[in-house]
C-alpha cells in the first residue's frame, strides 16, 4: 500500500510537471512571431511551478524607470461594440499582468474585419490618415477626387476619453495613448526593440482564450487553447503584442480581485460625452420622462437573416415579461393584428441566466398615464378598449433599419403601440449632433454617433428589450439601461 501510494504521487507529480513544461514551452517557444530576431527566453524552474505570480495577485507596483516599464498591446478590429470588449479585456489584462495598455483610437464607420494577426497588423497600421489633411475639405472638389481622399469621409476616429470617462481607470493603472500599430512608433516612442516584444499571433478569431487558474481540462467555451495568465506575466519582454481580444467569454476569471475589476471597467463604459448626454435627455422629455424602450437590430449579418423571428420576439417579450400579459391575450391579440402573420404557439422565451444571478431593486409602477410631452403627438389613434389602455405608452424603438417608420418588420410595433417612436422623429433635438468633427481627423461625426444617441435614449427607458445574441442589446440591458436606473451591472462571460 505504501509503494502504491508513493507510485500514485510521483505519478500526480510527473503528470503535473509535464503539463507545466509543456505549456510553458509553448508559451515560450512555439507561439508564432512576426520575425526571427525577438527574444525565446525561457521561463526559470521556479516559474514552471505554476504558483502564482506578484502580478497575478492583486498588487501592482509601477515601474521605476522608463527603461523598465513593461507594455500590453492588442489589435482592435470590427464595430465599435467589439471594439468596446477588445478594450475591457485588455484592461484587465494589462492590471493583471502589471503592465501599461498602449490605448488605440475607437474606429467609427466602415470597420477593420477581423483578419489573422500578420494581415490584421498591416491594416490597422495602415489605417492612419497622418498627410491627409486636405481630404477633409472633399466635398469642395471641383473636379475628380484623389485616388487617396476616396475612403477619408468612410470612417472616422476619437479617443476614448472623447466618449467615456476613463478618469478612474487612469488612476488605477497607467495607459498610454498614441499607438498607432507600427514598429517605428514602439521604438521611436517608446524604445522598444524588436527583439523586446513578444508576440501572441493568432490565426483565427477563436484562438486563444485566456485564464487565471491552473486546469488541466481542455479550453473552455468556444476557444481553442488556453493561456495560463500566470504564465503570460513570467514574459520577461519589455512588450506582450497581442491580436484580438474580442469577445465577452475569452477571459475566464476565477478570482473575486479579478472578476471585481472586470466589472469596475464595465461600468466605465457608459457614454459620458456631454453632447450626446444632453441630446438623449432632451429627447427623454419629449418622450414624457416614462417610456418603454426595444433595441432592435435588424439591419446587416445575422440580424437581418433573423431579422422576422428576433421581431416577433422582442414583441413578445414586451408584451409578456414587461407588461405582464399572459400568453393566451398575445396569441388572441396577435391573430387580431397580425391575421397573416400569427403563429399558433408563443416563441421561446429563454431565462436570462446571467441578469437573474444580478437581480435589482423593483421597479417603481409604470405610470398609468405615460404620455409624450405636448407638441409631440402619437403616430396613430390610441387604443380606446381598457384592456389595451396599457398599449397607448410611449414606446421608443433604437434599431438599425434603414427607414424605421416604413420598415415592414417594425409594422408589429407600430401597429401595437400607437405612441412608438424613432429616434428620426427628433430631427431638432439631433441637430447639433451634425455639427461635430472629429478632432483627430475632422471628419462630420454626426451620423457615427446615431447609434450612441440611440442607445442612450432606450437605455434611460422604463423597461428595455433586445435583440438575441447582439452585444450591442447586451451592453444596453446590462450596462447602460442598470447604470442610469443605479443598479448593478450584469457581466457576461
């Protein structure tokens, strides 16, 4: 029994070890790198433990000098929402790993697509209008345009100060503005070597997810191999240069430290840029302060393919979660509206596990007399039956389709609430959106920051709906819609 249990350990012991120099080796040496010369330093006996590091603890110590400072840098690509969890994962990370965030530009309009690290790399790095200043007066052009002033106006970039308040992630870890996605920039800027940075390439979006546990179960959720977060801060690199970083799921956190300031830096994420603040406000009232709220994508991909069954949806989820009616006065109302369209069972309404383990306080009574300011009036006659009183509420719609009022699809809205509206229907209270530019390019950012404003308005509804599987309606129900009403966040992932 003895020599069994001892055969046992040692055998535990091996395994263990080998699991360590396997994907530490890996970490190491066989990750991919964008040349021959960055340094393969390999990680000391001590370090293959698997112990947690200072860094992973919770303590962050600055650097003592600039020679010393150790840097994190990642690849945004995609919409602005991507671009958004691209940004949160790599906060954590960078407060974890102890080391400074080069902070990109959001990219508002035509987006970067995601691509493999090498291609990605080049596309953002070329995506600088540094020398182009004379495209923005575009419009004034007599003749042709410039081959090189085509795309100026396509897309647009701020700072993310511009939009959201990072004053308080500032003062919790250092983060530096200005990466532009070149190798002169890290040297010139920063003094940072080839052969100082290491590499993390990924060759597909759903490549590496990253951890902060010690398992030896294969990776979890959709991604393909796991990094040991531990591990990563053992880099001795002055720089850890990563791809994407896109996606809600791909930092698997078991810490309360970590999940805590996960959460922290979601909450950051409100919009806090005064003209759009003061634009939804204006709207709200028009509104009448009380309002029901959808946001309904429906416009490109998945949505618009989806989009029949995510309307009929969202309806329904209005109808019965928020304003309580029961499943049999949907179906006898639906046939009664929609005779050419309704179905003879309800669609499945799923339990949003995430937001019930984050409950909030009760709702105060939605007013029964909800109506929109004077000067605002209803599109349609109001309901006069009582049993449908209910549906006369204001109801404000953020979607994506081109031309809401006329869009088929949202004839179910509209036929159902008579008092439904759009942001389109706020042409005054929009208007001084349109005289913005961007100070990094001047390019009009009026229409880039519809979607925004849209949002901000549903977020500030009563109740608000979404779309299924569009982070955007996440970050809405989860982030903006709780941090106006002062609840807590809900956090996916």
């Amino acid at each position: 029994m003895v020599v069994a249990v001892v055969l046992l350990t040692a055998g535990l012991g091996c395994l263990s070890l080998a699991y360590h120099i396997l994907t530490t080796a890996w970490l190491t040496s066989s990750l991919p790198y964008r040349t021959d010369s960055v340094s393969h330093s390999v990680l000391s006996d001590s370090e293959l433990t698997g112990s947690p590091s200072p860094t992973s603890s919770g303590t962050h110590v600055r650097p003592a000098d600039s020679s010393s400072e150790r840097f994190l840098a990642y690849l945004p690509h995609s919409g602005f929402h991507n671009q958004r969890i691209a940004l949160e994962n790599a906060l954590v990370l960078a407060r974890i790993l102890n080391r400074t965030l080069l902070l990109p530009l959001i990219r508002l309009g035509d987006p970067l697509s995601y691509a493999p690290f090498d291609e990605l790399y080049y596309m953002a790095g070329s995506a600088s209008k540094a020398g182009l200043e004379y495209c923005r007066d575009i419009g004034s052009y007599d003749g042709e345009i410039p081959v090189e002033c085509e795309y100026y106006l396509s897309y647009s970039h701020i700072s993310w100060d511009w939009l959201v308040d990072l004053s308080g992630i500032r003062g919790d870890q250092r983060l530096l503005d200005g990466w532009n996605f070149t190798d002169a920039w890290l040297e010139d800027r920063l003094g940072v070597a080839a052969d100082e940075i290491f590499y993390l390439k990924d060759a597909s979006r759903n490549e590496y997810s990253f951890q902060d546990f010690f398992s030896f179960d294969a990776p979890a959720r959709k991604f393909d191999k796991s990094v040991h977060i531990a591990a990563l801060a053992r880099r001795p690199e002055r720089l850890i240069q990563m791809g994407t970083l896109f996606g809600s799921s791909r930092l698997h956190l078991r810490s309360e430290t970590n999940y805590g300031m996960r959460k922290r830096i979601r909450e950051r994420m409100a919009f806090k840029n005064p003209h759009l603040v003061r634009a939804a406000e204006v709207i709200r009232a028009a509104l009448g302060g009380s309002y029901l709220g959808v946001h309904l994508r429906i416009g490109d991909g998945i949505f618009e393919w989806n989009a029949p069954e995510n309307v009929r949806l969202a309806w329904w989820k209005l109808l019965k979660v928020v304003l309580g009616l029961t499943d049999e006065d949907i179906l006898v109302l639906e046939r009664d509206l929609f005779p050419e369209e309704s179905e003879p069972e309800p669609p499945a309404i799923n339990p949003d596990l995430p937001a019930m383990r984050t409950p909030h306080p009760q709702l105060a009574p939605f007013p029964a007399d909800a109506a929109p300011s004077p000067g605002f009036s209803c599109r349609a006659r109001l309901h006069t039956s009582p049993e449908m009183s209910m549906l006369n509420a204001p109801l404000f719609i953020s979607t994506d389709a081109r031309s809401p009022t006329f869009d088929p699809l949202l004839a179910r809205f509209r036929r159902t609430f008579p008092c439904s509206f759009f942001l389109e229907d706020f042409p005054e209270q929009i208007a001084p959106l349109g005289k913005l530019r961007s100070p990094i390019d001047g390019v009009p950012l009026g229409g880039f920051l519809m979607p925004f404003l849209d949002a901000m308005v549903v977020g500030q509804a009563w109740q608000v709906v979404g779309t299924e599987q569009s982070t955007f309606s996440a970050f809405v129900s989860d982030v903006l819609w709780r941090t106006y009403h002062g609840f807590e966040i809900v956090q996916r992932g």
